[in-house]
C-alpha cells in the first residue's frame, strides 16, 4: 500500500512540474518578441529551439511585421534539401507553433526574402524567379511578378523595400548593389549604387535600408570563410558615408526591426539579435538627415 501512496504522489509531482512548465511557456508566448529578453550590445541567439533550432538550419533574419503579431524567417530541417519561409503569428495573446507560409510549394528554394515597411507585401525568389505576395484578407495572395525592368538581364536578389517604395538588390554574377526608384508610378532603370557600398576588394551579399533610407547596413566578403556586416549613412547632400564595420565577428542577411530597437541576423548557429545602440555609436557627428 505504501508502494502505491509513494508512486502516486511520484506521478502527482511529476504532473506538477509539466503543468507548471507549460503555464511558464504560455507566459512566454504571450509577450513580444516571443518572449525573448532583450538583448544589449553583445549579440545573442534569438528565439534558442523555437526559431533558432538545432535541428534545423536557418537562411535569413527573423522579420517581424509592424504591429509586431507575426514573424517571418527561411528555413530548411537538417536532412532536407528546400528551404521554405516560415511563420509565427500572435493569435489571441498566444504565438502560433512554426508553419510554412501558404504561398510556398514543394521542391522550390525560398532562402531570401524581405517584407515591405507596411508588412503588405513579401519580395522572395524561388530559385528561379522573383516574385512577391500582396496580403489580403488576413492571408497572403498568389505569387505575383515583380517589375520586369527589375530583372532584366540580370540575376537579382531583392534585399530591401523603404517607405517610398524604393526596391535595394543584389545584381549577380557582380554582386554589387542597386536600387530602382518609382517615377511616374513606374520603377526606373536600376542604379548602380557608388564605392562607399561597392567595394573592389568585397563581395556584396545582401543589404538593409532602414525605411526612410537614413542608414544602410551591407553584408560584404572577401572570401567564402568570411562574412561580415558594414553600416553606412546617409548625409546631408545625400551622398552615402564611408562604410564603416559594425562589431559582428561573423553575419548575414541583416535586418532591423521596424521599431528601431533590434538588428537581426544570420550565423552559422542560427538567428541572432542585438541592441541597435551598436548603429549609433558609429553615426558620424556631426550628422544631419535628409
């Protein structure tokens, strides 16, 4: 009999702590950021198991929307080939478990993509074209063509759209930044950005542009092992600042919240983010926006 006293109570601990744990992690769910403390000005993993997780391999920053209810991010299992873009939505005060957005299909590349300012349209490419989604209805529409003269002749990766509309690209095989502006209503002739983002002794990977196109942070390197993020201002003729290296050993894909408080970004071990104090200690002074 007291085997039996003994093992129940062993059983009603033990159902204790799972209930406990899971009142914590509801807890958790239900704050920004998922829950995530924030971090300063050492970088830290994001989201460790939930969207940083070991058993998969992320390809890109972890973008929120502007209300900050739904985070977008790629992402492949370790044993698969595709990477698809996958979402978190915050329903009912709850974050959703992980799923693939809608408008990805099977046996297709979605590694790169960006969300618009207003968090109304998302740009990607499939691994054969460059496409993006308009949301409707609290869902998101069929793939939709971008602008041809976009892509015309050229091997482009969106990177970035600001408030204006303004669309900032990798062009390859160069790997050198562009930016095509809308006049008229229609996007002009790409524009090759000059050499304080160009540089002749780097690769340019991928860039952010803050919305209101004040800073812009480029992801450069000089040879496959190296990887390193690059900030840039915009001054008062409108010319860009000499890029100067932000205090990231190792980095892709960078990306800031639309609140100004975070950068995201890519490593070897997953999505990390830090304090954006690190953009503004390095903002030359005296600095005048546009």
């Amino acid at each position: 009999m007291k085997k039996h006293i003994k093992s129940i109570l062993i059983i009603l601990f033990l159902c204790n702590i799972v209930v406990a744990q899971t009142m914590v992690d509801k807890s958790i769910m239900k704050s920004p950021y998922l829950g995530q403390k924030p971090p300063g000005l050492v970088p830290e993993l994001f989201a460790p198991e939930v969207i940083s997780r070991s058993d998969y391999f992320e390809h890109s920053a972890a973008l929120f929307t502007p209300d900050g209810n739904e985070v977008y991010w790629s992402a492949k299992p370790n044993n698969e080939r595709y990477y698809k873009i996958y979402f978190m939505k915050l329903v009912d005060g709850i974050w959703t478990q992980p799923n693939v957005a809608s408008f990805c299909k099977e046996n297709e590349y979605y590694q790169q993509f960006t969300l618009s300012p207003d968090g109304k349209k998302l740009y990607f490419t499939n691994g054969e074209k460059l496409l993006y989604v308009e949301k409707r209805n609290n869902g998101w529409s069929s793939p939709l063509a971008v602008p041809s003269i976009i892509t015309a002749g050229t091997d482009a990766n969106i990177c970035c759209i600001t408030s204006n509309g303004s669309i900032y690209f990798i062009s390859r095989p160069t790997y050198d930044v562009y930016i095509s502006r809308i006049a008229n209503g229609n996007y002009s002739t790409p524009e090759k950005l000059g050499e304080q983002i160009n540089s002749d002794d780097t690769r340019e990977n991928s860039v952010y542009v803050d919305p209101d196109e004040s800073y812009m942070i480029i992801e450069a390197s000089k040879d496959a092992a190296t990887c390193e993020l690059f900030i840039s201002f915009r001054m008062n003729d409108n010319s860009w600042s000499e890029r100067q290296k932000l205090p990231i050993k190792w980095g892709r894909f960078p990306s800031v919240s639309l609140d100004g408080k975070y950068l995201f970004f890519m490593t070897r071990e997953g999505i990390y983010w830090v304090s954006a104090k690190i953009i503004e200690e390095l903002r030359p002074n005296p600095y005048i926006l546009m």
